[in-house]
C-alpha cells in the first residue's frame, strides 16, 4: 500500500478536479451536438451540419486530453484502489462522450441526404421524442456523474428501455411507409439510421450509469441490462418470403 | 524521471506480456465472432447466431481484464513515458476490439429476422466481399500489433477506403431492391444496418493501425484519415420529394 504525502494528496485532488472539469466540458458538448443535430434534420439545415461535423473533432480531442492525463495521474500519484476506480470512471465516461458524439456526427451527415425529401411529420415526432428522451438521459447521468450520485445513476440505468421502445415502434413505421410509397424508402432507411443512432447514445448513458455505480460501489451492477431493442429481429410478418 | 530497479523491469515486461496475451486473445475472438456472423447470416442458422450473442460477454469480459491489468500495471510500475503509451495502445485496442465484436453481436442479432426472406445472392456476395476484406483487414492489423510493424499498420490505414466503397455500392443495390419489390423492404433494410457494421468494423481497424502508430512513433499519424463512406449523403436523385 502506498503512503501518500499531504502534497501528493493536495496534487492528486487537484488532477480529479480537472478531470471532473474536462468531463464536464465533453458532456456540454456532446449534448449541444445531440439538439443540433435534431435541429439539422428537422430544418435540413446544411450549414449547421457542417459546422457539428466540424465539432466532433473538438470531442475527439477532449478525449484523448482526459486520457492523458488519467494516464499521467495514475503512473505519477500511484493511488490507491477506491482512487483507481475514479480515474478509470472518467476514462470510461469520456470514452462513451466520444462515441455519443459520432454518432451525432453521423446524423449530421445525413442531413443532405434527407434535404428536400423529408416530408414525414409523424416520423418526425418520434424522431424529436427519442431524442428529447436521450438529452434528458444523458444530462441526468452527467449530474449523477458530478454528484456521484448512484441512486439517479440507477435511475437512468433503468429507463433505457422506454427509448429502445420508442425505437421499436418508430422502425415499424418507418418500414410501413416504405411500402406504402417507394418514393419515400430513401429518406426512410436515413432516418432509420437516424433513429438507430439516437437509440445508442442511451445506450452510452446507460453504460456511464453502470460506470458510476462501479465508481462509487467498486463492484458492477448485479441486475440484468434492461434491453427492450427488438429492431434487430423486427419484421412485417406478412412479407416473410416464398 | 523515475528509475527502474532491474526487478521492476522484469516484472514490468511480464505485465506487457500479459496484455499482449491477452489482446491476441480478444483479437482472435473477435475475428471468429466476425466469420460465424456471416456464416450465420448466410446459413440462417439461429442457433449460431445464439453462440455469437452469448460469446460476446467473453470479449467484454477480456476488455475489463485488460483494462484493469492496464492500469495497475501504470499504478505500480510507473512506467517512463515510451512504456506508458504500450499501455494506453493496449488499452485503446481492447475497446476497439470490443466495439467490432458489439458488431459482430448485432449483425447476429438480425439473422432470426432475415430468416426465410433471404433470397438476394448479389447482396449476400456484397456482404461477403466486404466481411473478407474486413477480416483480412483485422488479420493484418493484430499482426502489425505483435510486431509493431508501423509500415503494415499504415498499409491497412490506407485501405480502408476500399470498404468504404464496396458499402457505398451495396447500399445503392440494396435501395434498387426495395424500389423494385417492397416484399424485400424489411431484409433489406437489415441488410444495410449489417453492411453498415461491417464498414464500421473496418473504422475500427482503422483506429487500431492509427494506435499502432501512436505506440511506436510516439505522435499520432500526421495524413488525413482516408474516407469513402458516401452512404451517410446517398440518396437517389429520381426519388428527391415535392
């Protein structure tokens, strides 16, 4: 076991404080990226697309500074076990920030190829609803985060499964349109990509849930993963094949 | 700058050992899950598609182990700065690796929903071209990852642009399906989120050749990364809307 000094303790204090901080800044980001991304396909707005492609570097990079100096912490500090398990917290944390905010880009890129053709009102809703569902997924679990807080750590952990449902319901409406006009099975395979991506960003809150309760618990949650995504075995069972 | 004792040393090249271990481990793991997703795909065999599903906990299983060993290893060795980044590309490649078998998983997870409907050899042939290259793709890329074979690495770097584009054509393809016969809507919608992971494994052997880089030169590759994914803005013009 190491002994650390009051300077070591002081400086090591210091390190978690800017993580926290870095952390804090990428979830800012990330979330501001989600509902410009929402805003870009609802106004086939181009320009605001390009400028959250451009974005996701300033993510990307944030990333690789928490990584640093996670890394530099531990190999200076030398902390101890229950430390350990915040510096990897934040790894991890900052690891799924940086997917969220992929696929965020993603969505924006598909922005163009929506433009023109996006005439799908009730899609639409649900796309918007998935999306509002995530944002307040992800700012819960970024407060559970800085408070260190499990019980709304749990919390979030738990709802997962109303945004998979909303995914659920939403693909086979979207698979309906396509056969009802095949002018529109374009733009719907996008937004089904649009809607698949949202759905993974609450996977990615979820697993920073899983990660706070390791943090403050120093062992993984017992439960089962609520998973309620079926569109990965969704068809129309009247189109079965001959 | 901390000096090492020689039993330092040793223990610290056993720990680099170890991870290397067990990286070729997930790495083999992961290129099996990726072949039995195809196999079971082009089978439509449901009962491997559950082994891929259930095997999956495995390479998240190593990912933690990895992980762990990772940061104890930089905790009680403090390693100098050149050492410290074999462990940060272990650590990196462990999440890549997990994230290419949470795609083998999902393209698993929509073989019941293809079951009966598959009848499109030209897209199966697409698929299996791009899972060949893919495969290859990682071969080579854990390869330069044993060897710190920094040429290799940048050679796969460079191709990934070819996977790219064999997906760009498949989802055209696959859009003329739909458009021709709506009967294939549903297959062929899964087919393009299983062409769509195919491609996305291919990024993350791209991420693994930029670590590799990262490893052994000490700075991240100065081109810009090589990109064809044009599937985010396809659509067809004859179907742009009022």
């Amino acid at each position: 076991v190491t002994t650390m000094t009051e300077h070591t303790i002081k400086a090591f204090d210091a390190d978690l404080q800017d993580l926290g901080r870095m952390i804090a800044e990428m979830g800012g980001l990330a979330e501001r990226q989600i509902s410009d991304a929402l805003e870009a396909l609802k106004r086939q707005d181009a320009s605001l697309a390009s400028t959250i492609i451009a974005t996701d570097a300033r993510i990307d990079a944030l990333q690789r500074e928490i990584e640093e100096k996670a890394i530099l912490t531990i190999a200076r500090r030398q902390p101890l076990a229950v430390d350990l398990r915040e510096i990897v917290g934040a790894l991890r944390v900052s690891n799924d920030l940086e997917r969220i905010g992929d696929l965020a880009k993603n969505i924006a890129k598909r922005v163009d190829a929506v433009a023109g053709q996006l005439n799908l009102p009730t899609v639409m809703r649900g796309v918007e609803h998935m999306t509002e569902m995530v944002l307040s997924q992800i700012k819960d679990v970024l407060d559970a985060y800085a408070r260190r807080d499990v019980a709304k750590a749990v919390q979030v952990w738990r709802s997962d499964g109303e945004i998979d449902a909303v995914n659920n319901s939403l693909f086979r409406e979207l698979l309906t349109y396509m056969m009802e006009d095949p002018r529109s099975i374009s733009v719907c395979t996008h937004l089904m990509f649009c809607a698949k991506n949202i759905e993974r960003m609450g996977d990615h809150a979820t697993n920073i849930a899983e990660t706070i309760y390791y943090m403050v618990e120093g062992r993984i949650l017992p439960d089962e993963r609520p998973k309620n995504d079926t569109t990965a075995s969704t068809s129309i069972p009247f189109m079965k094949g001959p």
